[in-house]
C-alpha cells in the first residue's frame, strides 16, 4: 500500500459528511474504495463503495476519511470532484471528472 501526498480525488464537504454518516454503520475493516469500472452507457462506471484494501491500491486521507483506490485507476480520476447532493429532486453522489470526454445523462457513465 502507497500513502499519497497528493490527492488524486477531491470530496465536497456535504459528501465528506455523508460519507462519513455512512461508514458510522460499517464494519471497521472497510474502507471509502473510489475507482471505475467497465460498463455503462459511455464505457466506463464510477466506482464509490466500503472495501477491503487490496493488492495494488494506494491510500489518501481527506478530511480523516479513509480513501482506496486502485493505482491503475488514478490516470482515469485524477482531479475528480465528488460532491453529495441531498434535495429533494436530486439526491446522490455527482462526479465532476476533468478526464472524461463525455458523460452520460445517468452521471454515472463517462468515456475518455
């Protein structure tokens, strides 16, 4: 495991604090893992789970919240914002990724 100095994904305060109000209620060996994945309607997925750490992932700390991430995935997500929104037409995870050269309706979809 790799700790960095500079952190490749940032957290809006209002997901710092949910993030958090979600790990509360989460076994102890679990971290906040950001990542992608195959899939969507663009090609690839935003991954944002609680994970065990594995082989190959780096660390970071935000605001004490705990952060994993696949190394191979930093060249995907470096510079990306995460951001909770909780009104009431709109209410979730939004990603603001610099890297992606288009999105899809969903958020949750891009292509680079």
């Amino acid at each position: 495991m790799d700790t960095l100095l500079n952190v490749p994904v940032q957290f809006t305060p209002s997901a710092i604090t949910e993030l958090k109000r979600i790990a509360a209620s989460l076994e102890d060996t679990k971290q906040l893992r950001v990542g992608v994945k195959g899939g969507g309607c663009s090609g690839m997925t935003y991954v944002l789970e609680h994970d065990v750490q594995q082989e190959g992932d780096i660390q970071y700390e935000v605001d004490g919240l705990l952060v994993i991430m696949n190394a191979a995935h930093e060249m995907y997500l470096h510079g990306m914002t995460v951001e909770f929104e909780g009104g009431l037409n709109s209410r979730g995870f939004t990603f603001k990724n610099p890297n992606a050269s288009s999105t899809c309706g969903c958020g949750t979809s891009f292509a680079v």
